[in-house]
C-alpha cells in the first residue's frame, strides 16, 4: 500500500470520527446545556464527562484530518494546505474552550453542594454564563471556522481532482451554507440548535461523510499518487 493510500484511508476515518464524536458529545451535553437549573440540581455528570471525552476526541480527530491530508495537499497548493492545517488547528482549540466552560460548571454544581447557604440565584447564573460561553464557541468553532476549512478543502479537491468534483462541489456549497447559518444565529435570526439550524448543517455534515467513504473506498483520484511521489 502506497503513502497516498495510506493517506487516504487515515484522513477518511478521522473524518467519520469527526462526525460520531460531534454528535456524541452534543447528545451527552445534553442535560448541562438545556437546565438552567443544572448547578442546583442532582446533575449528571458522568454524562457530561463522557460528553467532554467525545468532544476531545473530536478536537484531536479535527487536528489529525489537516495534518493527515498535508502531504498530499502541499504539492497541490502549498499555502492552502498551511491555511487547513492551520484552520483545523484553530478549529480543535476553540472546541477545547468550550470543554473547558462545560465542565466549569459541573466544578460549580460540585462546589454548591458543600457550601452552606449558597445563594441558588447567584449560582444558577454562573452556570448559566459557562454554558452561554459554550455556546459561542460552539457557534465560532464548529460552524464558522468549520465553514471556512471546507471551503479551503473543498476548493483544493476541486481545482485539483483528488476527489470527483461533484464531491468538492458539495463541500463548497455544505461550506458556503454553514458560514451563512452561523451568521444568522449571530443575528438572533434563529437559534443554532433548531431545524433550520440543523438543515442549513446537513450539506456540510453529507459533504464530509462522502469524503470520508470515498477515501476509504476508492482514495484519491489517478494524479494524485504522482504528485505525492514527485
């Protein structure tokens, strides 16, 4: 098996990572991000740890697609394979904040079950405020830096044929539609967990399954293996 193969079959399973891990960790979170009461209440943390794994796996596998796919991309377009390694890189830390903000307020819940006489409002908006600043890192991270990464990706595949080009065409409209999604959810258009949210998310989220499977299946297109070979 050749090193462009190898390529292939390593980013396309990252990127189905990508995807079950991103749908995990917000099942998981579930509890944390939709009872403003959280931090008051019995909680669920060990879902919300399993739901913070998911997202760091996330991170990691978000990072691990840029660095798998420099090799080949760099004898394409060298500044656009730095620009995605570097996207990726900016997209894993910002998913990684938001870990951060989500098991902050497990940490408050935990710490207002020992103190006598907690003030319930005061704590309750804290929480509040850490889920709220997950929210945003969620909008930035997974939504518009995810957007502009697959418009650099997508733009490469296209104007290079490592993949057909109706597959890089639906990156480009999925990257395209979750940059305009994200900037309607900034406007208070409509909420980012919501059906049009979730719609306006679908191109993108097809788009990098489809990668995924015909990188596994098939690699990249004839050229490919003589530009990585070069």
């Amino acid at each position: 098996m050749g090193s462009t193969r190898r390529t292939a079959i390593v980013a396309g399973v990252l990127f189905l990572v990508t995807e079950v891990a991103a749908i995990g960790g917000l099942a998981l979170y579930r509890p944390v991000l939709h009872d403003t009461a959280y931090v008051l209440g019995p909680g669920a943390d060990s879902q919300v740890f399993l739901g913070a794994l998911c997202e760091f796996v996330l991170a990691l596998a978000v990072a691990g697609t840029g660095a798998a796919l420099y090799p080949v991309l760099r004898r394409r377009n060298e500044g656009a394979a730095i620009g995605y390694v570097c996207g990726r890189l900016l997209e894993a830390a910002v998913i990684v904040v938001g870990i951060i903000s989500v098991l902050s307020v497990v940490t408050l819940r935990r710490q207002a079950e020992g103190a006598a006489g907690a003030d319930g409002a005061s704590l309750v908006t804290a929480g509040q405020a850490l889920v709220a600043f997950h929210d945003w890192t969620f909008l930035f991270g997974p939504n518009f830096v995810l957007g502009a990464n697959t418009l650099v990706l997508a733009g490469l595949m296209y104007t290079s044929r490592l993949v057909p080009r109706w597959i890089a065409v639906l990156g480009l409209v999925g990257g395209t539609m979750i940059c305009a999604s994200a900037t309607a959810v900034l406007f208070g258009i409509y909420e980012q967990v919501s059906v049009a949210g979730s719609l306006a998310a679908l191109p993108v989220f097809a788009w990098e399954v489809t990668l995924a499977v015909r990188l596994l299946a098939k690699g990249f297109d004839a050229g490919a293996g003589g530009a990585a070979a070069a």
